[in-house]
C-alpha cells in the first residue's frame, strides 16, 4: 500500500471538521502525520473513542484513550451567533474551515447551521463572545431550522460534505494567492519597464540638449570668424 493511499485511508476515517483539535491544521495532514508515525491515533476529539478504534484497525497497533491534554467534543454540535452582539467583523467567517458562516464586514453574521460542524474555530477569534457551540438536536431546529437539513444525515455523509467544502475554500484561497503573485509580478514587470523607459528618455534629453548646445556653439564659433 504506497503512503498517499495509506494516508487517504486514514483520512476517511476522521471526521473532516478540521477543528484542529489534534494539533494540526486540519484532518488529512493529521492522518499524514500517523501514517509516518509521528502522531499517535488518540488525538482526534469530535471522533473520540469510535475513530480511535477505526485508526487502530487501520494502522494494526492498540486501542488508546483519547490523550488526555485533549479536551473531548461532541460532532452532534453547531454553532449560533447572538446577533445583537455581532459587529461584523468578518473574522470568523475568515477562520471557519467549511464556509459555514456568511456576512459582510460591519454587517450582521449569520451560521448556516445545515452546514455547520461546531468545530469551534470561530469562538477564539470573536472580539465580542457573541458566538456559542451547542447541542444539535430538535431544540435548536425549532430556532434554526436549517440545522434539520445536516440532522438528516449519516456521519459518513456530515464527513463527505464538511470534506468538500473544505476542499473547496482550500482551493480557492490557493487560487486567490496564485492570482495575487501574478498580479504582484506584473506590476513589478510595469515598473522595471516604465524605469526602462524613464531612464531611455532621460538619455534622450540629455542627448538632446547636448546636440542643442552643440549646434549653439558651432553657430556662435561661425559668427565669430565672419565678423
């Protein structure tokens, strides 16, 4: 079995909330990291003891606890923003992996909670604590409900589609920062041409108002000897 395929493996058994959780910046590398045998199998804490087993089939070595330095979570969790709170700073919608969050800046956000994972990568960020995780249950669909959308599926496709969006956003960020080197190499392309070009018609001038003065001279020397 090649490494990627190993890895890939591995990584469709995690959850894919890229909460972070394990320590790394999101789920495919933290299984990259256990297929190299430089993570354990006990780190992921939405999918707790039922991944850990998963991981353990996979990788053949024991079931362990969930690491201790790891507080554990729930994956039947979502997000909801108080809105009277939300300044709209857009900084949560900036970290969130899955594009769960919509708004603008200076304008009230809002949790697409049939999309949500509550991984909690939002709360750090908020300057008001206006965001909260919580259970997702017929609770909050009566308030939300949106959230009946993701209840009516199976972990696997929660996994499938929280994997997705992240590739998604993954791949756009990619191709935002390749469009913002290129556009930052045409500008310096336009300004190395334009010093060109400046320096061209400095020497221009300067060859010209030589000549000027030459042809001053030549005239003035003439005038000289007819007198």
């Amino acid at each position: 079995m090649s490494s990627k395929k190993t890895v890939l493996i591995l990584n469709e058994k995690l959850p894919q909330t890229q909460c972070q959780s394990c320590g790394y910046p999101d789920c495919y590398t933290y299984a990259e990291a256990i297929s190299e045998h430089r993570a354990k199998i006990n780190r992921c804490a939405p999918g707790g003891t039922k991944v850990i087993q998963g991981l353990a089939e996979l990788t053949n070595t024991p079931i362990i606890p969930l690491d201790k330095n790891i507080q554990p979570t729930n994956l039947e969790s979502t997000a909801i923003i108080d809105e009277e709170f939300c300044i709209g700073c857009t900084l949560c919608i900036d970290v969130c992996p899955i594009d769960s969050i919509i708004g603008s800046a200076k304008k009230t956000h809002s949790i697409l909670n049939s999309l949500c994972s509550g991984c909690g990568l939002c709360l750090p960020p908020c300057p008001t604590n206006c965001i909260d995780i919580i259970p997702l249950n017929v609770s909050i669909s009566r308030t939300k409900p949106a959230s009946l959308q993701l209840m009516k599926l199976d972990q696997a496709s929660r996994s499938k589609l929280w994997k997705e969006k992240y590739e998604f956003k993954q791949a756009r960020h990619t191709q935002k920062t390749l469009d913002l080197q290129k556009k930052a190499s045409e500008e310096s392309q336009h300004l190395t041409n334009l010093s060109k070009a400046q320096r061209i018609a400095s020497a221009m001038d300067i060859a010209r108002k030589k000549l000027v003065e030459s042809q001053s001279n030549g005239k003035n020397r003439i005038i000289t000897v007819n007198t």
